[in-house]
C-alpha cells in the first residue's frame, strides 16, 4: 500500500534549494491565505497559478521543507510558497526551451 504521506516524510533540507535568490518563478497553484498572511481573510486568493514573480528569501519550516518568500510584484506582497507550487522561468532546461520555440524568447522579455 502507497504511502499518502510521502512527500511531508521528504526533508527537503538534506538537498540544497531548488530555486536561488533573485530567480523568476511562476505559481503552479492558487495559493489561499491559510491564516499565516495579516491583512487578508482566511481562504482568501493571494496568488493565482501562472502569476510569476521572483524569490526573495529564502528559508526552512520544520527543519523540513524550504520556503520560498516570492515577491509578486503585480500585488505588491510577499508570499511564502513550497518548491512544490513553483516552477523556475529563469533556468528551464534545454529541452524545455526548445519545446517552446519562439515562445522561449518571449519569456526572456516577460
């Protein structure tokens, strides 16, 4: 039988971060305020997948898992995110890249 838990029994923190200070990075999710996130409701949208924007900081949570604080800067506020939630727009692989064509330049401009 499969674990459900898998992924809150990985320690992140054992590998260096996925993402680096600095890099452009889009949500893979909607994120809502959990109630960690002053002066916006519970359950609020605080970003909507495919908003991008760029990682600040960076730190641990439960000597577990990094947090990502991104800056999205359409909103002018900082959330703290999972690698899990995003997704690099700055270093995409080659193969990536050549899947996306004329597509990838237009990302360098974004």
């Amino acid at each position: 039988m499969a674990d459900i838990n898998r992924d809150e029994d990985t320690i992140e923190v054992a590998d260096p971060p996925r993402f680096v200070f600095g890099e452009r990075v889009v949500s893979r999710t909607t994120i809502r305020n959990d109630g960690t996130f002053n002066g916006k409701d519970i359950g609020d949208v605080l970003v909507k997948k495919g908003d991008i924007g760029y990682v600040v900081s960076i730190g641990t949570f439960l000597q577990q898992f990094y947090i990502y604080a991104v800056e999205f800067t359409d909103y002018g506020y900082r959330v703290g995110m999972r690698a899990k939630e995003l997704m690099t727009l700055d270093n995409l692989p080659d193969d990536i890249l050549a899947q996306l064509g004329d597509r990838a330049s237009a990302l360098k401009e974004l």
